[in-house]
C-alpha cells in the first residue's frame, strides 16, 4: 500500500489547496507514509484528507520519538491493510486506540480465474440469468456503449464527463430527498481537480455507461496496486428497471480481470447489494496514536475516543441520514423526479392514434416524469426505443398511450 492515492503528493496538494483552509502540512519520522494538518489551539495533528479517503495505510519506525506531547488522529484504517502495532517503539511510550466506525466490504478475486467464476460463487442460476437478462434487455432497447476512463484524458472530454456526473447525482440524491455531502462546492471542486489529475497518473479511472452520448452510469474509482476503490457510483433513475448498478459491478469486475487486481474494494457503507457482491466483510478503524507519558496527550486521545464513539452510537440510531434530509429541506431542496409518482396502467389490445389522443416528444423536459414510465414499458417489452411512441389524451392531461411495435398500454398519473 505504498503507492496508496490517499497519501500521495497530489493528493495532499490539492486537497490542501481546496479544503486545508490555508493550514500548513506536517510531515513526522516516526509515522511514514502519511501527511498531517494541526487543529488551532491544540497538539491534536489530523491526516491529509481527513474522512474523504478510502483506505489509509501508514509503518511506524520505532527509532524515532518526535510524537513526544502530540496526538495523531487518522480516518479510515481498513483491518485488512494489516497496519503494523506500535508496541515496540523507542521508548515503548507511543499508545494507539484503535475505535470502530464502519464495516467496509470487498471482492476478493485473487483465487478466480475469470469474472464468471466469481459470479458463479456469489450467486444462484437464476440470478445470474437475471444479470444476463438485464443487460441484453439494455443493449436492445437503447444504443449501449461502454467507456473505462484510465490514463491522459483532454480537459474538454473530461469536464464534459464530471459535469455529466455532477448532475446525474444531483438528480439522484434529489429523487432520494436528502444531502449529498460530496456535491458541496468546495468538495466539488476538489474532486474535479484531483481525478482528472489521477487520471493522467492511472491512480484514478471512470467507468461511464452512456446510451448514445448521454451517460446514464458513472463509477469513480481509485487504485492503489492490485486494489480498485469502487468510491462513487451513481446511476439514472429513469433507467431504474435495467439495474445499471449491477451492470457496473460486472463490468467493474471484468476490468479487474483484464488488468490483473486482485480485490475491487465498495468500501465502508452497508448497503445490501454490497452484502451480495462482497466475499470480504473488515473493519473501518479510525486510528488514535499518543504519547502515554504526556497527560495532555492521554486526555486528548480520550476525548477523541468518546467523541468518536458517541458519532457512531448516533449513526447506529440513524441520526445521520435524518440530518441529511433535514439539510436538504432547509437548504430548499426539490425533486425533479418524484420518484413515488402514482399512475395506473392498464394494458391495451389495440389503439388508433385518431381515438383523442395526440402524439408528443416525450423526451421533451416538460414530461421528464414519464421517462421512467417509458422505460420501464420498453424493459417488460423490448425493442429498441425509436420503436416508442407516446400519445396525450385531448380532453385528460394526465392520460397517455404508450405504443411499441409490440405492445401499447395506457398510463393515467394520479
């Protein structure tokens, strides 16, 4: 984990000029490996990205004692990077304190021969029927097409991308009705600078799935070695039916295959799809270093421990997301998309375009709420979708036909 993106130099420039608020970077010899800022008023030294990391690895060199009166907090210290003790320093005065805060989960491809192979030890017949079933359903009713962003990209293609991206989450975390702390301006702007950066240096890579030239999956990831951080994924709603999130994760893994990684890595988060894929349950451990000798260090470190340790007693009690849908509420968020739109269909045997009804666009942003209508017609019938057309009743706003070559249903929202 030497060549950790989390603790690289670009990382810490660009975090440092975007989110470091000015503070300077402290670098120490007896802790290798990672970069750290100062808290005002305090011997308190934080790591370089603080919570935005995926994994942070860091040695000890127990020949050195410059933490002497200082404390060192570092975020997201995954067990499986097999982070070495500290119990044989210099002067055996150096404590750590190690506190839970999340389970992280991975897949583990080392002992596989190919991505199949995985899938068939994940999951039964008729899910991996499903997967392949999603996927030719997707490829048949649009114009599917498959990029892996990884090495030098010209700024105009990639501005064109993570402006793609930015909105797709918007509209995602917008139908969820709750904050997406990653979509702050400052954090942003971050992001924007540092993958395009990691691009070049193949530290970082984009999964994009478009239909046509618009994107409707995006999977940012990190590497670090053999290991592919799978760090944010979004997807377009309106394409719910086709299940791009498991087509991402396939199409993750064939990659991880390709290019010979041994573990493609979801990270902390427990969502269910994660229990599915994953063959790896570990910890996430916020770490504590210290100078046993020094009270002030030992108070400090206790008052971290607590503080962390109550964070998490309030997130296993859900606080967290009520916050972020509070957030979200206060800072006037809408959705354009309700994703709990009421409508009832009713199938048709045969329908006349002169029985009151006209045709329309429906890709027209003015019927942005029946796209996923739509779509989900086109996934129980497919066909490509220029077969589609959708007719508005004359007399009923909120009525519509929607006629394939195949099959028509009529569809009345509520």
């Amino acid at each position: 984990m030497r060549n950790n993106p989390f603790t690289s130099i670009t990382y810490s420039r660009i975090w440092s000029k975007h989110l470091g608020k000015g503070k300077p970077v402290f670098s120490f010899d007896f802790i290798e490996n990672v970069s750290f800022v100062k808290y005002l008023f305090l011997p308190l030294y934080v790591n370089v990205g603080k919570n935005l990391t995926k994994g942070i690895f860091y040695s000890l060199n127990k020949d050195k004692s410059d933490y002497k009166g200082k404390t060192f907090l570092v975020y997201d210290v995954p067990s499986y990077f097999n982070v070495a003790n500290p119990e044989h320093s210099k002067d055996e005065t150096l404590g750590l304190k190690r506190i839970y805060q999340y389970s992280g989960y991975l897949m583990d491809v080392s002992s596989f021969n190919t991505y199949e192979d995985y899938i068939n030890s994940q999951f039964s017949s008729k899910n991996r029927r499903e997967f392949k079933s999603n996927i030719r359903r997707l490829e048949t009713c649009f114009n599917i097409k498959y990029f892996f962003l990884f090495g030098t990209i010209s700024k105009d293609e990639f501005d064109k991308v993570f402006n793609d991206f930015n909105e797709l989450l918007h509209k995602r975390f917008s139908g969820k009705k709750t904050n997406y702390h990653h979509l702050k301006e400052k954090k942003w702007k971050f992001y924007r600078e540092l993958v395009f950066e990691m691009l070049s240096e193949k530290r970082a890579s984009m999964l994009v799935i478009y239909n046509g030239d618009k994107p409707i999956g995006i999977t940012l990831n990190f590497h670090s070695g053999e290991v592919l951080f799978e760090t944010i994924t979004v997807f377009d709603l309106d394409y719910y039916k086709f299940s791009i999130g498991k087509t991402s994760i396939i199409k993750l893994l064939e990659w991880c295959f390709e290019n010979e990684y041994k573990i493609s890595d979801f990270s902390k988060g427990d969502f269910d799809y994660k229990h599915k894929w994953a063959n790896v349950e570990y910890d996430f451990h916020y770490h504590i270093l210290y100078d046993t000798s020094s009270f002030k260090s030992r108070f400090i470190a206790k008052c971290v421990e607590i503080f962390f340790k109550t964070k998490l007693y309030l997130r296993q009690k859900n606080i967290n997301s009520l916050y972020r849908k509070f957030v979200f509420r206060l800072r006037g968020g809408n959705s354009k998309m309700d994703s709990s739109l009421d409508f009832k269909v009713e199938k048709l045997t045969n329908f006349e375009e002169s029985m009151g009804f006209n045709k329309i666009d429906y890709k027209n942003s003015r019927y942005s709420n029946l796209l996923h209508i739509v779509y989900s017609f086109l996934f129980a019938n497919p066909e490509h979708h220029s077969n589609v057309v959708v007719f508005q009743s004359k007399s009923n706003k909120k009525e519509f036909v929607i006629r394939g070559t195949k099959a028509a249903q009529k569809v009345i929202l509520q």
